[in-house]
C-alpha cells in the first residue's frame, strides 16, 4: 500500500534538514520496498511569503488527505514583526488544532556518544530516557475568551485556560497505554493547589488510572517538576501535562540532554474507526535562521522525527529501529555536526551526515 | 525606632529554622542595638489546626500593621486532602494578596563554597547569580471567571490570566530599578508569540524601558527561558516574568544552584508616601515535613531572608553584607548542615548552624 507523506520544509534550516529525510526515504522505497507517495507543501514564513497566509486552506486540506506530515520548523526575525495574527506560529497552532493533534510526544533522550554535551553532570543524565506527553490541542492557548481590551479606561490583557473532562480523559489514556509500553511510571504535572483547571485534570487522570493498575501513577506541581528535572530527571519515565506546562517543561527537558539538534517529536490525534490517527512529526529543534542554508545544520532530529513517524504512522516499527541504530553507529563512528561537535570528533556537513547514516 | 516584625514560622520546619532568625536578632538587638518588637502569628497548617483557617484576620491584622514578616514556609501531607479553598496554600496566596505583594525577588546565587552541589558543571554555575523578579499578585493566580463547572452536560474547569497594563508598568519599574543596581541587563519572559496577556505585557515593558535608557532589554519565550537557563545561566542578570511563569522559572533556577537550603526570597509591596513598602520575607525551600523537628533543616535560607529584610525593609544593607559575609565564613569554615552534605566537610544541627554563624 501506498503511504502519503507530506511535507512542509518550512523556514530557516527546515529545508536542508527536509532533504536528508527525503534521500533516507528514496533509500527506504528502494531497498525496503515501501512506496512513499510524497507531497510538498509550504507553512510558517514561507507560506507567508507566497501566500500573506502561514497556513492556506489547500496545505490544510493537503495535510487532512495525508497518512502523515513531516515538519521541518517555522519562524524567523523577517516576520517577527508580523501582526499577531498571522505570523508564522499561527499556521503552526491552526494545523495542530485543525487535525485535531492533542497527544504530542516529546522524548527526552540522551544518546551515549552525546553525554558530555549536557551541562549537567555525566552520571545526572547518563542514560536519560523520558517520554513527555504534552496536551497540543487545548488549555491556554486556544481557550476563549482571550484579546486585549479597555476595562474602565484601563487596557486588560487576558487569556482563558479551560480544559473539559473529555480532553483530560483523551490526553491521559494516551498517557497511561505509553507508560504500559515502557516502564509503567507515569508522573501526572498540573498545579492543583491554585488553578481549579488542573483540580479537575488531576480528578480525571486519577479516575482514568483505575483502568491501569499497572501503573504507578504520581502527582507533581509544576514548579517542583521544573526542579526535579534539573536535580534528578531519571526519575521519570512518562510525564503528561497541559499545553502550557508541556511547552516549558519538555523544552527545560530537551536542554538536560545537551542535543536538541537530536529530539524528534510527534502530534498525534484521535484514531478512527480502522484505528488510523492523523499525525505530524516534527524536530524539537526551531529554524535556525542564523544557519541556515549553510549545509551545517544537525539533520538527525528530523530523520528521528521520520522514524517515529515509521513507527507510530505505518506500523514500521523494525524499520524505526534500524534508523535509530544507524543513528547510534554515525555517533559511535565519531561524526558530528557543529551543535554537537566535541574535541576528537570529525566534523561533517548536514549532506555528509546524511550520506553517512544511509551507509550505515 | 522600633522595627516591627511578626514572625509567621508555619509548618513542617518552619518553627525551628525561625528560631535560629530569632538567636540572630537577639544578637543583633544586643550588638547593634536595633530595637525589634517581635510579635508571632500563625499561617497555613498551624492555623488550620487551631482556627480552621490557614490565615485569620488576626494574624493578616497584624501582619498590615508590622513594619515587615518573617515566614517559615507551610503546607505537609497533614493538609493534602483539605478541600481546595481552605488548604494551607490559600493562607499564603491570601496574605500575598491582601498586603498587596506584586514583587516577588528570587535570587538564584551559587555559593563558592558549594558549586559542587548543583548537578550542572562547575563551568557552568560557579559565580551564578541572577535576580528573578517575579509579579506575585495577578495574572492566572488570580484572575476571574475560575472554576469547575458543567457546560452543555461536560464538566470543565478554568482559569483566567490577565494583566492590566498598571499591574505590568510597577512590576516592570521594580525590574528595572533592579536592573540599574546590578548589572544593567533585564531579560523580560512572556509568551508572547500564543498569549495577547502577554503581548501587553511585552509591550508595557517596552514603554517602561524608555525611561531606563541605560539598561539592555531582552525579550524571550518561557519555553525558550527554560532551555537557556539549564543551557547557560549566567547569561542572566535580572529576568522578570509573569506570575505563573516566575513560579516555574525560579524554581528552575533555584535548583540550578544545587542548594535550595541556602536561598532567600522577598515579597514587597508598593511604597506608601514616605518610602515605607508592605514585604514579606521567606526561604525559597518548602516545608519539608519528612525531616520537621529532628534539628537537621538548614536555617541559612531563612537567615538569608532576614538579611533581605535588613536591606529592603530597614535599609540597614551593611548589616544584611554582616549577615552574608557570615553565611560565606561559615561555608568555608566546613560546616554543613545534612542538605548540603559533602564528603571531608562537618555535618552540623540546625542549633549548630545558627551557634556558628553568630560566633562568626
Ligand atoms: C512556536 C510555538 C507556537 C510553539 C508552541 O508554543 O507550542 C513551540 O514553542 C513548540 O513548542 O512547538
Ligand atoms: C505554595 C504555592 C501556592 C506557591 C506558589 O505557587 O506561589 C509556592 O509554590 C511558591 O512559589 O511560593
């Protein structure tokens, strides 16, 4: 069967990166059979460029018709002086909410060969390997009402953080099946002791617990979560938590590793009745404008990005660890791409590192 | 004059790290003859035990008509299971509130003597110290509509953030002042690329800064803050930031020092006519039930907060240095208290610790 991929390079460096997938790609329909029918589309500060849009209705309609996205990053400072409404995060935020992608899955992993890239102590983060799930399709930032308006002569700012019982419930069996596959711990984040949002998130994370004995569920505020990554992050195995909360806790997550040129992510939404879901994959890294079109940038996040996309898209999951191990193997072998050179290594280009892990 | 200060120990070891505060201003009333009329009260826990309320009129009485507070810290798992609304947590939010404390000061300092505690590299955190200025008494703590309720048959609870532009302007002056007495660099984090709260933010502080021509002002994303601060913290002077995000960002940032038993903070309010402002101080570490009453709790922090009181509530800054340059003595002397424990140093009480520093 035919697997409809598109892609939105995007801004920056999300173009060049793109390209190492696409040879990865061409080297998987050759010699693993997979038929790969792949369309190109624009989003973020090149679709505004072409369009005055970052999201135009035919690249949603396109990503609506697609088994699955692939996302390179959007952003830079030629349109940070956009109006808030359609700068380039917008068709980031509309594309998530229009296909429905509230499950996003953050690992936070550190690759042996990378352990001396983290600011933090070797035996702190060697072996790091936690999944967060972040809420994508609600809380603060979609909640109504929200603007700015005068209030009495005076100009208010405000935003609504609501969550309903649904999407907590949705957001957390997702939670709960991911921590069954790995190692049954899941720290549920919210801060429940003021924000009466996440006393009703806390409520239905618990009542969904009964349905998994298995796993040992915690409780955690966001402040203390913050601080446990730093003092002890292999404490975790699974976290989940709003979209506000996940937007700074993966991030705070992803630096612990020291390689965020290596963190893929995935968006993914409900499944249907013959149990597909509609998803899009994407670097954890952003665009990168002060390097891109330079062919130094890191190209692996993506590449891992198309290997979760293997793995949780296409039922690929041998395929995703082959990826993933080629990736092991180009480190081991001592190459690097400048974000994560280190003395004694050899320094490649974003097109060597490609053609290296298609050797490997 | 008399210096009237109310003493709120709290919970947990609240009551025996203010003790050692209180062998500290005795001295101090004997040496350098300053005349403080102590009064103490009861907040959180203590208060629920004996009132049913975690803060009573009385005690929030007195605290309006004290010259400054001292608090210990409040909350254990005695109070979890407390309905929402009368849980130790509401004393705090509540006394914040009502003295009017916008102004939250959290320095995250690493002590030389103790670089080794931090799970960062030694590169990366010796002589760290930033000064997070965090608005302590809007935005989504705060805000209204909040609650749990049923919508077209769902239940859903929310939240509201909102900032009024007065509320961001004296936030902003306070971060700036601060800014001009450090080294002149504000690093301002909103969110202002998903929340139009913080787009007013952003653009209060803005204006603000016109009148401050000789501080850098920066900008930056939570989500990026929270990165730049495991990535590289001393690229911070002053940060400031919204209620939510201060709560997460400075307990990131605390934890970066390794040592939470050493941190301070101050909570002040808006200076009346003659200079005088409404402040709170307390130790950045919680109530930490599991070692209460065993003398082992590090009193540091909340001597520490004292001699913030000293500086901003007394203007007695050369006595606040007395105060620090003894912390830093005693460090070096090889005194430890358990928290801060490392190998060849002497493990010391919390008496011990307090003995110490006022021999020093
Ligand atoms: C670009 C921005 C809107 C986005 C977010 O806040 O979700 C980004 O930070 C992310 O985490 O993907
Ligand atoms: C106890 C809690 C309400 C409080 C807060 O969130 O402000 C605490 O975390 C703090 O930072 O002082």
């Amino acid at each position: 069967t035919t697997k409809k991929v598109l892609m939105l390079p995007g801004d920056g460096i999300g173009p060049e990166v793109m390209r190492q997938v696409q040879r990865v790609m061409d080297w998987m329909a050759k010699k693993r059979s997979v038929n790969f029918e792949i369309t190109e589309g624009l989003i973020g500060g090149a679709s505004i460029d072409a369009h005055k849009n970052p999201l135009t209705d035919e690249t949603l309609a396109d990503a609506m018709a697609a088994d699955a996205v692939l996302l390179g990053a959007v952003g830079g400072p030629k349109w940070d002086d956009m109006p808030f409404d359609i700068k380039p995060e917008r068709g980031l935020l509309k594309i998530r909410k229009e296909m429905g992608l509230f499950a996003n899955l953050r690992p936070a992993l550190v690759f042996d060969a990378l352990v001396g890239a983290s600011t933090l102590k070797e035996d702190v983060v060697k072996g790091l390997d936690i999944m967060i799930l972040r809420e994508l399709t609600g809380g603060i930032y979609f909640g109504q009402p929200r603007g700015i308006e005068e209030r009495d002569g005076v100009r208010h700012g405000f935003n609504t953080l609501v969550y309903s019982e649904p999407e907590v419930e949705r957001i957390a069996r997702v939670a709960f099946d991911m921590a069954m596959k790995r190692d049954k711990r899941l720290c549920s984040v919210d801060k429940a002791n003021v924000l009466e949002s996440t006393v009703l998130w806390r409520e239905v994370v618990e009542r969904v617990a009964k349905d998994f004995p298995e796993v040992e569920l915690s409780h955690m505020y966001v402040d203390n979560a913050a601080m446990q990554l730093v003092r002890n992050p292999k404490q975790f195995d699974v976290m989940v938590t709003t979209n506000m909360f996940g937007d700074i806790l993966s991030d705070c997550a992803a630096m612990l590793t020291g390689s965020l040129g290596m963190l893929p992510s995935a968006s993914l939404g409900a499944a249907d009745a013959n149990g597909a879901r509609k998803a899009l994959y994407e670097p954890v890294h952003g665009s990168a404008p002060d390097i891109a079109g330079q062919d130094i940038a890191n190209p692996l996040a993506t590449i891992l990005s198309f290997a979760m996309m293997l793995r949780y898209s296409f039922d690929m999951g041998d395929d995703a660890t082959l990826i993933e191990d080629a990736v092991q193997n180009v480190l081991k072998g001592g190459l690097r791409t400048a974000d994560i050179m280190q003395p004694g290594m050899a320094k490649v280009s974003t097109t060597v590192m490609g053609e290296s892990l298609i050797s490997e």
